[in-house]
C-alpha cells in the first residue's frame, strides 16, 4: 500500500525535517543537507532512501550532483483519503444543524 | 522581506506521480481539452505543434488564464511548454517552463514527473504552483484511475 510508505515516512522526526528543510529550499544536494542535519551523513541518506521510496522526495542529476526535490504529491493523496472526507462528514453536520435550528424557528 | 529579482529564475519544483494507466491515456490527458476540464477545470488548448501557443482556459467561463508555447513535443513521453499569466503574456521575463515525461513501467504504471523551472524565488507565480501541481497531479491520478478527479 503507498499509503502505509507515505505514513512510515513521515513517522519520524528526521524525515519531517528533511521535508522542512526542502520546503524552505528545494533542490538540494546530499551535503547541502547534511549541513542542517546532527546526524551522520549515511543516516541522513538512509532517511532520504526511505523518503524516496515513499515518493515524497524525488531526485534529479545535475552533473556530478544529485538534487534532493520535495515532492508533495502523496501527501495530497493522503489528504484526500484520509482527512477530506471527514471535513466533509463535519461540514454535513453543520449543514444539518443549520437545517434543524432553521426549522425549529419561530 | 526584499522584493525578488526579476532576473533570478533559479527556483525549480520537481512532481512525481504514479498512475495505473498508460503513457497514450496520460498524454491525451494532458492535452485534450474535452478531458482536462474533467479533473482540472482547465482546458489545455492548442495544436500541440512545436512552436504554436497554448491556452490554460477556465472551463467555467472561458477565462484565459495561462499562455504559453509548445517547445518540444513526443507524444506520448514527453512535451515541454513555456507558461506565464495570461496578463503578463507580453513580458518575456514572465515565462516559466514546464515538462512533462511520461514513464511507463513494465508492471503497468506510468511515472508522470512534472518539472517547473525558471520560476522566480519568492514570486507569485511560485506560490501558485506550489499549491497547484500537487493538486492538479492527484485529481489527474484519481481521473485515470477512478473516472473522477479530486473537488477543486
């Protein structure tokens, strides 16, 4: 299920912080990275492997440079999968509050 | 905060998505306009010839939103366009570049990766996308996978 790699992803603080980081700047390399990251340059790749695999980081070469990109894309999907619907659920009831009160009034 | 230069254009998003479907359906998805007024409520109108223009029409009122030319075409992998505000149409500074390469895989999906590039740090046209593609790709997926896109 991609669904189940969007949510292991994003289980785990490091990651949320590689997001972050791409959020502010995207595209970057690994060392660029690993610069605002207090963890050892092969935990912040095994992060970004997992992140990759999860879709939200995609990746692109320039040259000799690997460039790190967010990629929001999984995270709409889950949105709409998971919390949409229940927005929708809550508006319903509003909307049929607002209809009962209405009728009860003089 | 500082007023954005005009002439960087370095900024640069990169969207993937992965849809059961195939590399034809995807580029007719993109490219026709009776279709992608179904997840988009835009329609993409043009020849899809190298050098004509291209329109991003509001589906609901006919509205030109978006203009831009056709620099590369190879359906169904691949098509590369300029895109600028419909009111900025006349200012070269004001195009930015979008490509789609449309993958399809062995086991039946089709990898979509949406490049925007040459977009101003901090300018609006930034903003806007950075809202839109994710959920202009997700509606897409949805359409080709389901009939229905996603409410915009």
């Amino acid at each position: 299920m991609e669904d189940d790699k969007v949510f292991k992803a994003l289980a785990d603080p490091g990651r949320r912080r590689l997001l972050d980081l791409l959020c502010e700047t995207n595209g970057q390399t690994l060392g660029q990275l690993c610069a605002s990251m207090q963890m050892t340059r092969q935990s912040v790749t095994q992060h970004l492997g997992l992140l990759e695999e999860a879709n939200l980081v995609s990746t692109e070469r320039r040259g000799r440079e690997k460039l790190h990109f967010i990629n929001p894309v999984p995270l709409y999907e889950v949105f709409h999968r998971w919390i949409a619907k229940f927005e929708e659920n809550r508006l319903g009831l509003l909307h049929d509050l607002k209809q009962a009160l209405e009728r009860d009034a003089p | 905060m500082t007023t954005p230069s005009t002439a960087d254009r370095s900024a640069r998003f990169v969207y993937v998505t992965y849809i059961r479907t195939t590399a034809e359906k995807v580029f007719e998805a993109l490219t026709r306009p009776e279709v992608t007024r179904r997840y988009w409520c835009h329609e993409n109108v043009s020849d899809w010839q190298t050098g004509s223009g291209w329109q991003h029409v509001r589906h609901a009122t006919g509205e030109v939103d978006l203009v831009g030319k056709v620099i590369e075409t190879d359906p169904p992998h691949r098509l590369v366009i300029s895109w600028a505000n419909q009111s900025q149409q006349e200012d070269p500074a004001a195009y930015s570049r979008v490509s789609f390469d449309i993958a399809p895989r062995p086991d039946g999906i089709v990898r979509l990766t949406v490049t925007h590039e040459d977009l101003q740090p901090g300018g609006g046209m930034l903003a806007g996308i950075s809202e839109g593609w994710p959920l202009v790709l997700s509606s897409l997926k949805s359409f080709l996978e389901t009939g229905t896109g996603v409410p915009m």
